[in-house]
C-alpha cells in the first residue's frame, strides 16, 4: 500500500473517532494557525513534492511541550498530505538523529517548533523555529491573520 494512501486512511479512521458535536472551536481556530504556519515554512524553505511525488519530510514539535491535541493533528495533516508528509511528534529529539554530528533531521527533513498558540484574537503572533541541524537554524516571530480555520502570515520577522 502506498505511503500516500496509508496515511488517508488513518486521517480517515481518527476524523472518524472525532466528534464535531463537541464544538471545539478552538481545535479548528488552532489547526487553522498550525496549517497557515506550517504552508509558510514549506514556502520559506522552498519545501515542495519531488516530480517522482515524493513529500518532504516534515517534523513538528510544539516549543512548550504542550503538543497540539490529536484533532488538530489529524485536521493539519489532512489539509496538508498533499504538500508534506507531516510528523507530530512529542519531543524534539525524536525528530533529530542525535548521534550525528549537528544533530540534523531525521529523513533529511525539517523541523518546525510552534510556540503556544494563543486563544484569541484575529491578529497574533507566533513564536516558529525552522531547524534541519545545530548549524542550520532559524527562528521567527509570525504575524497571522484570520479566524477560525482561515489564517494568513502576514508577516515573518526573524529573530536575532
């Protein structure tokens, strides 16, 4: 089976234990902001599907250690699956081969950590790091716009 299907079909077997009953309006505000952030990173990086389709490889960690909740993993990665093979992960060393020199991603892929999305508001900022190895590292400051599951970077501001 390919890699492409295998993951439609959690995607499809974990929406389907989801209930929207529950109106977790702040789940969908949340994979709104995780989606705009995660397209700009592939866009920062000049991330992209190879012509053979293969995804890159794309791990993420939330910076707080809060990880986001399985909803808005599943919604993320879902909405990205065609852009990016997309791994949530717990910690940021199960991202990282950290017996390598430099500590680089795992799969030749990038890690972005997310800071803590805040829970509300039209216009915010979030805290994004763009890490392939200890040399190759970049943080930013996002500026998002939007409201529930449509938001925008607006601006990106490196910080120093």
């Amino acid at each position: 089976m390919s890699r492409v299907l295998a993951r439609v079909l959690v995607a499809l077997v974990a929406l389907g234990g989801c209930s929207t009953a529950s109106g977790d309006d702040g789940d969908v505000r949340t994979a709104g902001i995780y989606e705009a952030a995660l397209r700009w990173a592939l866009m920062e990086e000049g991330l992209q599907p190879t012509e053979d389709g293969d995804l890159p490889v794309v791990y993420v960690v939330a910076s707080d250690g809060d990880p986001a909740p399985p909803e808005v993993q599943v919604e993320v990665v879902r909405n990205l699956m065609e852009e990016a093979n997309l791994r949530f992960t717990d910690l940021r060393d199960d991202a990282l081969q950290t017996d390598e020199e430099g500590q680089p991603v795992k799969d030749d892929g990038l890690l972005v950590l997310v800071g803590m999305v805040p829970a509300e508001g039209l216009l915010v900022d979030l805290a994004v790091g763009l890490y392939h190895s200890e040399e190759e590292r970049r943080p930013f400051v996002l500026r998002l716009a939007g409201s529930g599951a449509r938001w925008n970077v607006t601006n990106a501001q490196p910080v120093e």
